[in-house]
C-alpha cells in the first residue's frame, strides 16, 4: 500500500437497487440517488463460523467503524499513481461515491505527493464534518521544492513537492497539521502509520525499514497514543503491506486498527488467516482490509500490487487468477464482485477500502457487496484449493 467488530453485518434499511440501476444512475452522475441508509448495504454481509473466532473485537475502532463506514474510498487512483486522472474525473469519481452512501475516505500524503488529499480534502471541506470519517497516513513529509522526485515516483501526479521520512513525535505532529491543511478540515479520525515495512523501496540506504521502525518506537507510536488521548485524532496504527512491522506494533505499542493491505485478497491471504489475524484477536484491534484486487490484478490489470516493480507479475499469480476465472465463470459470478466480498468477511475487520478511478468504478465496486453470490462457489474454491480451509466465507443475508 504505497498506495500506491467483530459485528455482523446488519441489514440494510433500504432496499437496494439492482445493478442496472444503479450503474444508469452513476453514469448519470447519480445525482437523483436518494440512499441515506444505503451504506450499510454496501457491507451487508455476515461471516459464516467455519474456521474463524467469535472473539468479539470489542475496541475503540469498532466505535468508529460504525455500519455506515464499512465501506471506503481509498486515493491512491486519484494521486495518479497509475493514470493520469483529471480534477474534473476526480471530483466526479468522490460525487459518486458521496451519492452512493459511501461515508469513509481513506487517503495519504503519499498518494500523488499531496495530491490525493488536496482533491479529497477539496470535495469534503464543506460537507458536515460529522457525516464522514477520515483516515490518513503519517510518516512522510512533503515541501515545495525546484528539486523533488515526484518525477521518479508519482510521474503523473505533477506535484511541486519533494519527500523526507520521519516517524519521530514531531514528524507525526507536523504531517497530521500539514494534511488538514492540504484537506481544508479540522480533524483526523484515524492515522496510519505508512510503509514502515520490508517492501517499501524508497528509503535512504542508511535509514532502513527496520530503523524506521525504531524510530517510531521511540517518536510515532507513543505521540499518536497521546493524541487519542487528548482528542486530536480518534485512533491509530500502521499501515502496510507486509505483515512483519503489524505483529511487531501489537507488541511494542497500543495501536487501536491498522490498514492491512496486499495481505487479504483471493490471490494471497493464507498467511493472514494463520498469522495475523489469530495475533490481532488476542492484542484487540481491529483492521481495515485494502487492496483487495491487488491493486487491480484480479479484476485484469497488467500489475500486482505497488511499487515500481509491480508489472513483474509472476507465474504462479497469473496462473491462480486464471484458475478463479474457471471457477467463477462454471457458477455466473463476477470475480471481482467476490474478491471484494472475501476480503470484507473476517471477523477482525472493520471495514474495506477499494481504489476507483471513475464514477462508474465506484458505483460497480459498491453495488458488488450486495450481489448474490451462490454458496456452491466458494464450497468449490475450498475444496479445489484455492482457498484456504479456515477462511472466513462471506454470506449474504
């Protein structure tokens, strides 16, 4: 995610619309879409008990995550991490989600080098702040500078602005002060500590993850606690794409949620299922699941996940997904439409975030958590394999 409670899911108290209706109305700008309620069906799913725990995560972002906010609107598309998108699309793409009943935006400074969060922060300024929750990153700070390297990182987002790393308690400090202002609000619900972790290529030779990590040991972890403390912002924890720095959190620090993404997808989520998810149960926080398409190579992008090597796809991944395109087509079920469910399933997780880069993506990738998906599918990714026997299986209701 360089991107770039336990609850069952309750119903919704609206009726949903079909998918035909809905994706007229986003193409229209979904401007006539009255759904108020609607955003708890867009999670409307219970987990079934099979190989999973009833341990309830009972947490400060359980309190947060309310049924209106399973579902969020992730910006690393709109920093142009992958297409140039313009303001007008990307206004475009958060009208839609707005209309839709989506009420979670989870950004980063990261993402576009600022510009992810001046175009979030563009179309929430002057929505009701209480009618939303808000999540972003901490750990990167960015300035105005002839000099930067948005050129050999973001290409596309045009940024004005160059990079430094810093986890300590002023860093956190500052780059929470400087992403309001980039956003034009008052208050961050939730920060994630970013890309700590073994994957991330970008920092100094002399300054690796795990040097970062103490850094923040020392500086970042203890800081964001006295924040919730004080009110500044609601939660914390970290936000990665490897598991290593979120089993070593719950251990050094007392995170409340962290943003696991890359980690639990149909691809790839056997080692959260036995690893993670087992250790975040017993430390009581919770997770917001993302990149659940692998940042688009289940539904058919020519990438797995980030980073500037992401095109080097390997085979074993290539052939999986052509193995759930079997399955999927023998039962008439959208892959996608399932990986987004699979990924929303597990008890530890409070919510999902998914990328969109249009109006009609988001409107598609909403309206998918509250498709029908037939039990004899993922009876049939079980036994063939493909997916791991104590998974948790989404179920709608």
């Amino acid at each position: 995610m360089h991107e770039s409670p336990q609850k069952a899911r309750q119903n919704p108290t609206g009726s949903a619309n079909s998918r035909r209706e809905f994706l007229g109305l986003a193409a229209g700008g979904l401007s006539a879409l009255a759904m108020s309620s609607s955003a708890t069906a867009a999670t409307n799913t219970v987990r079934s008990n099979e190989g999973t725990s009833n341990m309830a995560i009972d947490n400060r972002a359980t309190r947060l995550f309310k049924p209106e906010f399973h579902f969020g609107l992730g910006g690393v598309p709109l920093g142009n991490e992958f297409n140039k998108i313009s303001d007008k699309d990307a206004y475009a793409t958060l009208d839609a989600a707005w209309e839709a009943g989506v009420r979670y935006f989870d950004m980063a400074p990261w993402y576009g080098f600022g510009l992810a969060e001046r175009r979030f922060g563009h179309f929430l300024h002057n929505k009701r702040r209480s009618d939303y929750l808000v999540s972003s990153k901490v750990g990167k700070l960015f300035k105005a500078s002839r000099n930067n390297r948005h050129a050999d990182i973001f290409p596309l987002s045009d940024s004005p602005n160059d990079v430094s790393y810093d986890y300590s308690a002023d860093g956190v400090r500052r780059s929470i002060e400087d992403s309001l202002q980039r956003m034009g609000i008052d208050a961050l619900d939730v920060a994630f500590v970013h890309d700590i972790s073994p994957d991330f290529p970008y920092f100094p030779p002399d300054k690796p993850w795990e040097e970062q990590f103490r850094i923040a040991e020392r500086g970042a972890f203890p800081a964001l606690s006295r924040m919730r403390e004080e009110g500044i912002i609601k939660a914390w924890g970290i936000g990665v794409n490897r598991p290593e720095p979120q089993l070593r959190v719950i251990e050094a620090a007392d995170p409340d949620v962290c943003l696991c993404a890359s980690q639990y997808s149909l691809i790839d989520h056997a080692n959260a299922v036995d690893q993670v998810f087992p250790a975040m149960r017993r430390k009581n926080v919770a997770l917001v699941i993302g990149s659940s398409l692998n940042a688009g190579f289940i539904s058919g992008s020519a990438r797995y996940n980030y980073g500037p090597k992401n095109f080097a796809i390997s085979s074993a991944h290539l052939q999986k997904r052509d193995r759930l395109r079997e399955v999927a087509a023998r039962h008439g079920v959208d892959l996608r439409t399932a990986a987004l469910q699979f990924s929303a399933a597990p008890d530890v997780a409070v919510a999902l975030v998914v990328g969109a880069s249009s109006s009609q993506q988001i409107a598609e990738d909403y309206n998918s958590m509250q498709a029908k998906i037939p039990a004899e599918f993922w009876q049939e990714l079980k036994s063939s394999g493909l997916v791991a026997q104590s998974a948790a299986i989404p179920v709608l209701t």
